[in-house]
C-alpha cells in the first residue's frame, strides 16, 4: 500500500449538531440550520458565513424519508450561502464521514480554505417497515434483499459467524449496549441518554402507574434477557443491540492550517484519511471483519504515522453491538477474537484502556445515517479539547479516531485527528 500524504495540513475549528431524536414538526432543513447555528457557536473567535467557500452534506436518502431529492444546494439556501458550491454525497451509512473526506481533500488540495461539512437524516417521517424497506436499499438489492435479509438480519449474520468462530456470548454484546447508554445517559443531545438502570426504573414506574405488575428485575443483565422488555430482533441481536432511527443533523467546519489560528487557538488537526469499498456481504469469504474497514484503518493510520496503540479515543460505527466489537479489531485496538472479552472486561469503557464511544455511540446518542460520520467528529472535537463535562475521559487526548461504515461494510472511512 502507498503512503499518501496530505497536500497541506487542515484542521477542524468548529463542531456542532442538533438535538438527535425523532421531531415530527422538523424536516432536514430545520435541523441542518440547528447544526449550523451550534457549530458557529463553537468557533471561538467567531465565523463570518462569508467565509465559507464550499459545502459538501452527507445524506443517504432525503428522496425516499422525505420526498425531496437535491438536497445540498437547498441546504446551501437555507444557510445563506448560495452561490457557493454544494454537493450531496451519498455512501448510506458512511455518507458524511465520507462528505468529510471530500471537504479534507478540497482544502488539502488548495481548492477551498474554508470548507463546511455536514450530514442530515429526517427518518422518522415514515413507518417502521418503510423505515427498514428505505435501509435495505443500501444492501445488495438483487440479491440480499430479495431473500429476505434486513440490516438486523445482515448484522445478525456476523453476530452468529462471529460467536461460532471465537466462542463469544449473547452477554458481550449486551456488554457493549450497557456501556453505550452509560455514555449517552451523559450526552444532552442523545436521542436515549439514559443508562439501561434509567429505562427499567421508567418502565418499573410506568407499571405502576397503570396498574401493571411491577417487573422485578434483579439487575440490568437480567433485563437485558427478558423477552418482554427486550425482544429479540433477529437473534442473537435484540431490541437494545440495534441503534434507533433518528432525526439529526450535524455541522463541521474546516479550514486550512495555515488560518487556522484566525478562527480558534486550539484548533484539532486531520492527519490521516483512508476509505475503502467491499462487495455486498453474500459474497465475502469472512463475515467476523470488514475488509474495507481494515484498509481504510490501515490507510489512515500510514498517513498519519502512527499506531492503533497511539489513539486514545475512537468513535467507531456501532449501528448494532456486534459491529462495534468487530470494528475494535478491525482498527487493531484488539486482536481478532478478543474485541468481545475487551467488550466484557471493560476496556473500551469511558476510563479503560481504549475508550469507545464516549459519546453514547449510533447505539444511545442515535443514528441519522447520513449524519452520524460527521456527527463522530463533535464527539472527538469535544473529548481532545477538554469540553466533553461529565463523559470527558480522564486522559490526554492528543490522538483520537473515527470510523464511519456505510451499508454491511461496502464503504468504510476512517479518520485520524491530532492536537497539537
């Protein structure tokens, strides 16, 4: 593999999104200009929006959520910017961590100084089902779907191909649901911040207040088994092992290194970018990695010259609790087959060795697929400049990481940021 080399340096100056969930009186334009307006608001030393120069939005599928195709230039009007460029990128699940690529690439190249990179999702719009039919687009449609298989179904898979071949349990993964609500119980703008303690105390006084027998669960494992509380989806996967869907949107703005300064005096810096493509997961030879995500890891990580040992933080793609395990040896935190006991020991918690998902993750914080990439990057913004408040891990946070998949692993970006 050739080592690639960023034209020039470029570094993120401002952070922001909106209040994941689901908003029936929003639509993707109301919760991009939220983004928008809490991004500005990080900026320490201010942002003219004159300044921006081209926009590049991740979004998966305004078409079928909300009937409205062209979505970046109406995004682009709704800010005040036109006429800048702006330009809709679509990789499913990965769409703006791969937006984000595009905008790093455009002011490493020269082309742009100040660049804005966003993503937006209005999912909730439609019904379950014709939620699962609109995701099922990103699988193999020829093939995949029409056998019947479902994104939990295609995680499932890997679940059970997973546990077959390293021997892991059903409680690795509810392990990683229990972390993530930990975390999200911490995050404000979670779509489910709440630890799973908090949700079995809401439903223990639900009960009651309707008249119900009041469940009696010794603890949260024991929830976690129950059929009632926590159904199986697609075994081994359950209700809490999947991600929910989400409204959000979400705002980076990018600059050049060399003005940088002009914007903030702790700016973070994008020292390494990979991405890479696989086939559809019916014809890959392994289902317990993704290929495209080792190789967008392993081309981040040359360009950057560093080591997985070297992250101290990594937001990773947990669209369900198996692809989080499968992400963490992916990008070489943990050998093949050891991400599930890191998962049970407690390593990838917010003060383990190798914290994950500080955030809450796709899991709690939620999933707007078009702009959780982007949404990675408020998170690891936040933890290497010391303002994540109670979730801010107790370390120095001079190397962190995101990594964004987009359907079952046909698209995986991977980026690597530094303070310096």
């Amino acid at each position: 593999m050739k080592t690639r080399k960023l034209g020039r340096g470029v570094a993120v100056v401002g952070v922001g999104m909106s209040q994941f969930g689901a908003f029936p009186e929003k639509n993707s334009r109301d919760l991009f200009v939220e983004a928008f307006r809490d991004m500005r608001g990080s900026v320490d030393k201010g942002l003219d929006p004159n300044d921006i120069e081209a926009l590049y939005i991740g979004n998966y599928s305004s078409d079928l959520f909300e009937g409205q195709g062209h979505t970046a230039p109406i995004m682009a009007d709704w800010l005040g910017l036109t006429p800048r460029p702006a330009t809709r990128i679509e990789d499913a699940c990965a769409s703006s961590g791969v937006a984000l690529r595009q905008g790093l690439l455009a002011v490493a190249s020269g082309a742009y100084d100040v660049v804005l990179v966003g993503g937006i999702e209005k999912m909730t719009n439609l019904p379950i089902a014709e939620v699962t039919d609109t995701l099922a687009t990103a699988g193999d449609v020829l093939f995949e779907i029409p056998a019947g298989f479902t994104f939990p179904g295609f995680y499932a898979a890997m679940a059970t191909a997973y546990m077959h071949k390293y021997g892991a349990t059903p409680e690795a993964l509810m392990k990683v649901a229990l972390k993530n609500h930990d975390n999200g119980a911490l995050n404000a703008k979670a779509q489910f911040n709440s630890t799973i303690a908090g949700v079995m105390a809401a439903k223990k006084r639900s009960a009651e207040k309707k008249g119900r027998p009041i469940p009696t669960w010794a603890d949260e494992m024991e929830f976690l088994h129950d059929d009632r509380a926590n159904p199986m989806i697609a075994w081994p996967l359950r209700l809490f092992d999947c991600s929910p869907v989400t409204d959000g949107a979400t705002a980076v703005l990018l600059v050049s290194e060399e003005i940088a300064k002009q914007f903030t005096d702790d700016p973070i810096h994008i020292i390494g970018s990979g991405q890479a493509s696989d086939g559809a997961l019916h014809d890959r030879p392994d289902l317990t990695s993704l290929g495209a995500a080792k190789h967008a890891g392993q081309m981040a990580y040359a360009m950057a010259g560093i080591t997985p040992k070297d992250i101290k933080v990594a937001e990773v793609h947990d669209c369900f609790t198996i692809a989080e395990i499968i992400a963490s040896e992916d990008l070489g935190f943990f050998a093949p087959g050891a991400g599930h006991e890191a998962a049970e020991e407690g390593l990838t918690a917010r003060h383990g060795s190798q914290p994950i998902n500080t955030s809450g993750g796709l899991k709690s914080k939620g999933h707007p697929v078009g702009a959780s990439g982007a949404g990675q990057v408020v998170e690891v913004f936040k933890q290497m400049r010391g303002l994540a408040g109670e979730r801010q891990v107790d370390r120095d946070v001079d190397l962190a990481l995101t990594h964004n998949v987009g359907g079952t692993g046909q698209t995986a970006v991977v980026h690597i940021y530094e303070r310096k």
